[in-house]
C-alpha cells in the first residue's frame, strides 16, 4: 500500500471510524492518549502525521522535534491551538474540520435564541418550583427581527440557513469580501451594528477577534439585543459583557463559551473563588450557559472524524 510508511500518531481519543479508515487506507496507526508534552516530543521524530482534538498547544517546540513531520489534523473546526505560522515555516500542513459539526452549531445556536427570547429555561426552572408565572414569563418573537451573524463561513452560513424558516431579516459581517449569499446579506459592521436585534458570534479566536466583544463594541449597537456566542469565550470580555445586561444593552445572552475555559475546552480554570463576573452570569436569568458543546453531537463525532480521514487521504492521493 502507496501510505505504509506514514506513520501516525493519535493524541486524543475520536470516533473510531477515522482509525478503521485510516488503518485500512494503509496508513501505520498508533496512539498514545496520556503522556505528557514533553514526553510526545522525545518521539515525535518517528511519525509522518498527528491527529489531535485540544489536548495540548502545538508550539514551534513540538514542531522543532517533529523532524518528519508532514501534517497536523485537528479533529475540530479551528487551529488556535498550533502555531500556524511555524508550521507553515516547517512545511507542515494543517487539516481541520470545519464542515464536520457546523450543523451542528447552527442548530444549537438557533435552539439558545429560541429559548432565551421566549424565556423558556426560566419558565421551566419556576414551573418546577411550582411558581405558575405567565405574564412574567412573556417572550418575544423572531418574527420581523433584524439578527446579525458576525463570521460567515462554515459556522455562520449553517446558522443563517436554519433562520431561513423564519420571517427575519439577516445580516453578515465578515472581513472577506463576497461572502453574502441567498441566507445573508454581507453589510459593514456599523450597518450590522445599526440594525441588528440579534447578535451571533461565529468567528474564530485570532489576534484580530481576541476581546473583541468589549464595552465599546457593545455600545455601538444601536438597540438593545440578544447575543449568542457559539464561537470562542476569549473572543468577549466577560465583565463588558456583564455590564451590557446590567444596563438592558443586552437583552439576554446564550453562551456556549466561556472567557475561563483552557486551551483544551475540557476544563474552566477558576480557582476556588469565581470572578463576580461568572457568578453574575450563574446567577442571571437571562443568561442561557453550555459547556461548550454547541459542536459536540452525535452526528458531528461521525462527521469530524470522516472529514479528518478524507483530508488525510486527499493530501496522499495528490
């Protein structure tokens, strides 16, 4: 077989499909899920490929040991966790995933506004506490509203189609040109921020979108609105976002990120004692929190996975 020789190592656990492919595509499969960083990089000379999710960053360290390596797949749709530029210097060539679970953040984004705009998590809560509230728990409708999605590729696109079963108007803020389609209309991001009654992240975490939800950013709205974050946590500043809902500048927001999360997502790294930030949004009811999981379905496992496995084989096939 043509990929016999190229040796890959699996650093984190995936749908077990990518191995099966893999190995039956003749590439070497071998894993190793629990040694250290430092340890991977006293063998990583022997491997051709690296197939990660977020375990640990990928630094020019790792590179620099990496004497034969050919690429790095990251199981997932971003690669903030690897020194792109270096990688790029050492001829490494990246795979992602993007197209593998953006259904499924469109789906989990639309779910979040739903709910926060028509109460719904709250309106459970109390039922359960056998509080039968209605005037309190009144919502509103999608119906007329102006939502902006900040990002239009693959995550921004799939959200701006499920909306397409509703009578809203969207628009799109991306710094490529021509990326508006039939779903969305691409417009300045003062227009958006003019206009928009909904507001959903869907932008990678770079240097350019790091804090970029600040109080300025906020301010610049010109109605108070809904704001979804699908994204990354890193890309709002928790206590600017906070002083948006205190001040009704934010009508509700749905979180699937936070600004306390490590570089893994598998973990928030609060001390003992939370920022008052985070223990405003624990505590506010109109604040709708997942732990990342927007992405994270059944159906997007599979499709991760499959993604990886038909870049990998692409790349081999050239």
């Amino acid at each position: 077989m043509p990929n016999q020789n190229i040796r890959i190592l699996h650093l984190d656990t995936n749908h077990p499909l990518l191995w099966e492919q893999l190995e039956q595509a003749g590439f070497q499969n071998e894993a190793d899920y629990t040694s250290s960083k430092a340890e991977i990089e006293t063998k990583i000379q022997h491997y051709q490929g690296v197939v990660i999710r977020s375990r640990f960053k990928i630094d020019k360290v790792f590179m620099d040991k990496a004497i034969n390596l050919q690429f790095i797949a990251r199981v997932g749709a971003g690669l903030e966790s690897i020194d792109c530029e270096y990688a790029a210097v050492k001829n490494i060539h990246l795979i992602a995933a993007p197209e593998g679970n953006s259904n499924a953040v469109g789906e989990h984004a639309l779910g979040m506004l739903l709910s926060l705009m028509n109460k719904l998590n709250r309106a459970d809560r109390l039922v359960r506490k056998g509080l039968w509230i209605r005037e309190g728990n009144r919502g509103y409708e999608l119906e007329g509203k102006t939502i902006g999605i900040i990002g239009y590729g693959n995550m921004g696109k799939s959200f701006a189609k499920k909306l397409r079963g509703f009578e809203v108007n969207v628009l799109c803020y991306d710094i490529l040109p021509n990326v508006g389609d039939a779903h969305a209309k691409q417009v300045a991001l003062s227009e958006l921020q003019e206009k928009a009654d909904v507001l959903s992240l869907h932008i990678p975490w770079t240097p350019e979108t790091d804090k970029m939800v600040n109080a300025e950013f906020i301010n610049a709205f010109a109605k108070p609105f809904w704001l979804i974050n699908t994204s990354r946590g890193k890309n709002a500043i928790t206590d600017d976002l906070v002083a948006g809902l205190e001040s009704g500048k934010i009508l509700g927001a749905g979180l699937d990120v936070l600004e306390y999360e490590k570089v893994s997502f598998e973990n928030l790294f609060l001390d003992a004692e939370k920022p008052a930030a985070f223990e405003y949004l624990l505590q506010a009811e109109n604040v709708l929190l997942t732990p990342h999981i927007a992405g994270w379905t059944y159906e997007s496992h599979q499709k991760l996975a499959q993604t990886i496995v038909d870049k990998i084989k692409q790349k081999y096939e050239r």
